[in-house]
C-alpha cells in the first residue's frame, strides 16, 4: 500500500521544515565557543583517561589498550552526548521557542525533527573526533573503509534510537535539571556496566552476566569487530535489534509527548 501524494508531499515538506531547523539549532554553535570546544575536546578527555590511565585492564600494553577502548570510548562518547537532546527540548519549551514555532506554516513536528537531526550532525563531528584522536594515539582500522562506515552507521542507529528516548524523557521531564538526572541515571549503569572498556572475562559472575545482556556491550562489540577485523555479526544483529526496538518504543511517546506539550 502506497502514501498518497499528498501524504508524501506532506512527508517531505515536513523533512526539509526539519532540516531548515535542524541547521537553525547548529548556528549558534558559532557564538558559542564554549559548548563548541566541549564538544571537540570531550574525546580527548575520555581517551587520555580510559585509555593511558585505565589502559592496564584490557591487556596491560598501550596498544592492545587503544585496540580494545577507543571503540568503547566512540560509543559512550556518543550514546551520552544524546542527552543533550532532551536538555535542549526542555530548554527550548521552557523558553516558549515551541509556542513561536507554531504561529509558523510548518508540520507541528519539524521542530523535534530538526532537534533530532542538529543533534545526529554534531554526533558526527565528535565521532570523527574521536577517530582523529585515536589514530593520534596509536588506533588503527584494520578492516577496511566500508565496514567501518558501517560500524559508524551502527552507533549513529543506537544514537538515534536513543536520542528519541531522550526527547520524550526532555518532553516529560519538570524541568533541565530533572531530565538531566533521569537520562544520566539510565545512561550510566549503561556505558561503565558494559564491557566497553574493560572484557566482561574480567567481572564477577553476577556482572558478567549483566555485560552480556548490555545492548552497550553488543554495540561496542560490533563497532570493535567491524574495525578491527573481528567476528561481529551476532553482535550487529543483536544491536540492530535492540535499535529497532528502542526506536518502535520511544518514537511515538516522543510524538505523543510533544503534541501533548505543544498543543
């Protein structure tokens, strides 16, 4: 069954609305060198510290160390830089920037479209980042461009799908502060539970099993075998599941929970 015209007009125009916002949500980033370096300088940070400080856990030589986290460090990198979108939602309704979109002649959901789609931009910029300051250190693909494009499309998936949960968390959340501490209390448990950084071998049983079961774990797996060379595959389906899965869940509460603020 095929979308009418109308309907795929609509779609459409509702995407460029979005894309027109999304860059509207980029330019200030001019004006604000701060938040700019923040987001340029936070992998360097990340390495130096898990991977000079705590390099000795994944195998006790530097570069079995850069090997093994710099793929852990692109993923949490990027999975907490997904609270951000909450923040600026809630920022911008309290502000009331939502109630002057609506005296505009655009799709009611452009705004968090274009909010969604800022975000996934400056993802961009932070995972190559990442990648510059890994090389920097030692950090080599071994498995070629396309499945490291494919690894860097992975997380922006698991990015996305998270970045929807972030939106609604933003959308329902009392205030920035609030949100804030909601989407770290679910984040952290994520990332350092997992076996990002240290091989899930290393844990106790009880911990163990939690890495295992960790979407995390699976998508630093993937990411680490598609660029280095590895066996990945359970690990890509397992992550592209739990994708799917997160984005059937949180995209339509997001939706709910933004016509709800909005109307």
């Amino acid at each position: 069954m095929t979308a009418s015209p109308m309907t795929a007009a609509r779609m459409t125009a509702a995407l460029s609305q979005g894309l027109t916002l999304a860059w509207r949500s980029l330019v200030p980033l001019r004006n604000n060198p701060g938040q700019l370096l923040g987001l340029l300088f936070q992998p360097v940070f990340m390495i130096v510290i898990f991977v000079y400080l705590f390099g000795g856990a994944a195998g006790g030589d530097r570069a079995g160390a850069v090997a093994y986290m710099l793929p852990g460090v692109l993923v949490q990198v990027a999975l907490m830089a997904t609270i951000t979108t909450g923040m600026n939602l809630a920022t911008d309704i309290g502000n009331g920037v939502f109630d002057r979109f609506r005296t505009l002649p655009i799709a009611r959901s452009a705004p968090l479209v274009g909010r969604i789609l800022a975000d996934l931009l400056t993802m961009l910029v932070t995972i190559a980042m990442s990648l510059a300051v890994g090389y920097a250190v030692g950090f080599r693909v071994t498995a070629g461009p396309l499945p490291a494009l494919a690894g860097i499309g992975l997380v922006l998936l698991m990015t996305m799908a998270l970045s929807w949960g972030s939106a609604w968390i933003g959308l329902v959340a009392k205030s920035v502060t609030s949100m804030q501490g909601a989407a770290t209390a679910v984040l952290l448990p994520l990332t350092f539970g997992s076996s990002a950084f240290v091989p899930a071998t290393d844990m106790p049983g009880w911990l163990t099993w939690w890495m295992g079961v960790n979407p995390v774990s699976h998508l630093a797996g993937a990411l680490r075998g598609l660029m280095g060379g590895g066996l990945a595959a359970a690990d890509v389906w397992i992550t592209l599941g739990w994708s799917a899965g997160l984005l059937a869940l949180f995209f339509p509460l997001a939706l709910r929970a933004y016509n709800r603020r909005v109307r």
